[in-house]
C-alpha cells in the first residue's frame, strides 16, 4: 500500500476504508511497522497481534456490509494512562506494575466499539504529571520536526505519534494542559471538552477535580469524531456555527509573557479571523492573574493524595522532578486548599462572565514554540519564569473551571516550529465550540 494515507485526516481516510479502497490490514500492518522503526519513541507498548486481529475483523465486517462508521478500521493510539486490555498501564514510571490489563478503560471500549483498531500505548510525563515528557522511566518522546526538542506533555507520545503518522488520533488527559500543550507544540487539534462530560473510569487520576480526557487529531472534525464516539451521552448533532460570529480575546496575563515569534504569529492568526469577519474584541476575565495561585493549591493537593501510598512505599521508584512536586503536595494546609477551592468558584464565574456575548474566547495555547530538551527556564527580556510555570500559564485556569477549550494550528515561527490557538467555550457546549473552532480553522488554512 501507498505511504500516502499515513498522514491523512480520518474523515478522509474513512470514505476509502468504507469503499474497499484502503484495507485495515494493510494500513494496520503499515503503521506498526512504522511505529517500531520510529526513533521518536512515542510509544510505550506495540499491540501487534491485538491490532493486526482487530484490523482483520474490521476487514470482514466492511466487506460483509456491516460498516460501523468513520472509526471503523482506523488505527489509534492511546496515552499510557488508560487501561487498555493487554496492555500494561504503566504511567510511564517505575512505581506501576508490567502485568497487563484484563480490561478496557470505557472511552477505549468505545473506540473499540465504533471499530477502531488500538495499536499500542504512547507515552508520557511519568503520571502525567509535567508538561515536558522528560520525566519518563521510558525516556523522552521526541519532538517529530526536531528531536533535540520535546513535543510537550504530559500527552507528549500520543501527539507525536499523531503527527509523524504512526497514528490517525489519540487518546490524551489533561489536568493543566496536557492535551492543547503538545497539540500546540506539534501542529495538531487538541481537544478539553467540558469537566464531566467524558468518564475518567480506568484513567490513572492526578487530580479528579481537574482530570479531563480528550482527543489529540489532525482536524477539528478529527477530534469532534473521537468527541462523540467517547461522551458519555453518546452520539449527537453538531450544531451550526453560531451568526454573532463574535470572539474574546482576554489579553490581560495571556498575553504578557509570549515568546515574541509566538506573538507574531497569534496577532498574525486574529487579524485574519478579524478580516474574516470574525469581531474580535478585547475581553479580560478577571482575577486571571491568581490562576497559578488557585490550580498549584488543587493539583499539589489532589495528586499528593492520589499518590500517597506510593510515597509511602515506593517514593524512590519516582523520578525526582514528580516526587518533588508530590511531596510538596503533602504540605499544602487545608486552609489553602478551601482557599482554592473558593477561588476556582470565582475564576469559573469570571470566565462565564467573560464569555457572555461571545462565541468563544481566542487566546495562545502555548506561550512558546516547542522547547530543547533540558531546559528548565525561559528568559523573556523583563522576566524569568521557569518553564513548567510558562507551559501551564495560557491553558490551566479552564481546568480549574472546567470550560471546553480547544488548540488549533495557527502559524509557523521562522524556525518552522508550530503554534497554537486556544478557544475557549461555554460549559456544556463543547459542541459549539467545536463548530466555532473548525470555522476558524477554516479561515487560518485559508479555506
């Protein structure tokens, strides 16, 4: 078969495996070998025999009429978070066990039942707990236009697979950002859909309050396909993209600490949604400068808890940067944490407030291109931030309040590095929010 397929979209590729012009098998077969050849080490675990039976039942069933829909015979990957059966769940860390999973986690049973075919586990930041992907008992994952630099994380191998073409979409987390903060660093769509509305079950927690699962695909329709396969309610319409055509662009603390090639390109991406006849207007959310405040407080608290027994026992099996950070979390007081908890109320009414009127708040993703590995602080002229701090800066506080929120590609810096648009939607409308962000996707590929 053709190399030409690996790099396509899945709305693309599924007319072709739904007509018996591409096989399952083949492009099953295609993309392991690729994946096992790859020096970019996204993967944690090859599900070869698994994939190539899956791929074969997908065969069957197409050619017998029995087609499932888009996700049926397309080859995925999914972060190393999630229970996939066969496969051991490992967190990228020396603290879990090798033995593999009896069962699924359900968003993957899903994928299974839409037809999709599981070629492994990706890897990540060790429990997903940092934005970089250093902190792995595999190693790194390496940034596919670069290898001197990291994609991003914690979701880091699952972009990288997605992006090199060893994958057509994954199944990422994000607690801070880590699904939109690899999305942005690699060029793809990276999808938070609103707290609660796709289960946890089967995921490693880090914070519950804070956990989210979501896509990382090529398109917005990419990730709206692996959306409505995994929600919880199931299947629904996408609505029409809303008339107002108005977006708000909180530039207060978002835009104060920017890579300037990051900046360039993002006031680059509104002007064009702006002639596009997007209105985009300046709109802050208030209080946004105590995020960092209010989301330290709930993950250092909640992952510390999720961990304990694993402090208690096993702390010298973590790597030093994780248990740094969950130690740490044993000495937040409880004074502290309400604290947080009050102010995560008042940031989520802010950005409500912020997004009356609106079809969408547009800000960066990332407020640097993808970083070189090692780095542990960036300079921005007038201040130094360490660079966990600078990766969680643009995409945390919609954690914290558990609005949908979306990284689509933008742009390139001079270095050919890609950058990403964060949107930003209501509670409970990430529908919505996807029609808004596949609209403007539309605009910035110049479609």
């Amino acid at each position: 078969m053709s190399d030409t397929w690996t790099h396509r979209q899945i709305h693309e590729l599924a007319p072709a495996l739904a007509g018996g012009n591409v096989s399952p098998v083949e492009l099953t077969e295609q993309l392991l070998a690729r994946a096992a050849a790859s020096p970019l080490n996204a993967f944690t675990t090859l599900l070869h025999d698994q994939a190539r039976s899956a791929a074969d039942e997908a065969a069957r069933e197409i050619a017998a009429g029995l087609y499932r829909g888009p996700l049926h015979g397309v080859p995925l990957s999914i972060k190393d978070l999630f229970r996939v059966a066969g496969a051991p769940t490992t967190a990228a860390s020396a603290v879990t066990s090798r033995t593999p999973s009896s069962r699924d986690a359900p968003v993957v049973a899903r994928l299974r039942a839409a037809g999709a075919v599981v070629l492994g586990t990706c890897n990540l930041h060790e429990f997903a707990f940092g934005t970089t992907g250093e902190d792995s008992a595999f190693g790194p994952a390496l940034h596919p236009l670069d290898q001197s630099r990291s994609p991003g994380g914690s979701s880091g191998g699952s972009a990288v697979s997605v992006a090199a073409g060893l994958a057509f979409a994954s199944l990422g987390t994000d607690t801070g950002g880590s699904v939109r903060i690899p999305a942005a660093a690699c060029g793809l769509v990276g999808l938070k859909p609103t707290f609660g509305e796709i289960t946890c079950d089967g995921v490693i927690p880090l914070a519950p309050t804070l956990d989210h699962v979501g896509p990382l695909a090529r398109s917005v329709t990419d990730a709206r396909l692996i959306y409505h396969a995994i929600r919880d309610e199931g299947p629904g319409a996408s609505p029409t993209v809303p008339t107002d055509g108005r977006l708000g662009c909180p530039r207060p603390y978002f835009f104060d600490l920017l890579d300037p090639s990051v900046r360039t390109v993002t006031e680059q991406a509104l002007t064009c949604l702006d002639d596009a006849g997007w209105l985009v207007s300046d709109t802050p959310i208030a209080h946004a400068a105590d995020t960092a405040a209010v989301c330290l407080h709930l993950v250092l608290a909640e992952a510390a808890a999720m961990h304990a027994d694993g402090l208690e026992h096993h702390a010298e099996r973590y790597t030093s940067g994780v248990r740094l950070r969950l130690e740490l979390g044993r000495y937040v007081q409880a004074e502290d944490h309400v604290r947080a908890e009050r102010g995560r109320q008042v940031l989520r009414e802010a950005t409500d407030a912020a997004l009356e009127g609106q079809s969408a708040l547009v800000l960066p993703a990332l407020a640097i291109p993808a970083h070189t590995l090692g780095t542990e602080v960036v300079d921005f002229g007038s201040a130094r931030e360490s660079l966990r701090n600078v990766m969680l800066r643009l995409t945390q506080l919609f954690n914290a309040t558990g609005h949908p929120a979306v990284s689509i590609p933008c742009g390139m810096t001079p270095d050919g590095l890609p950058v990403g648009l964060q949107l930003v939607g209501r509670r409970q409308h990430t529908d919505q929010l996807l029609a808004v962000a596949e609209a403007c996707e539309a605009v910035l590929a110049g479609g």
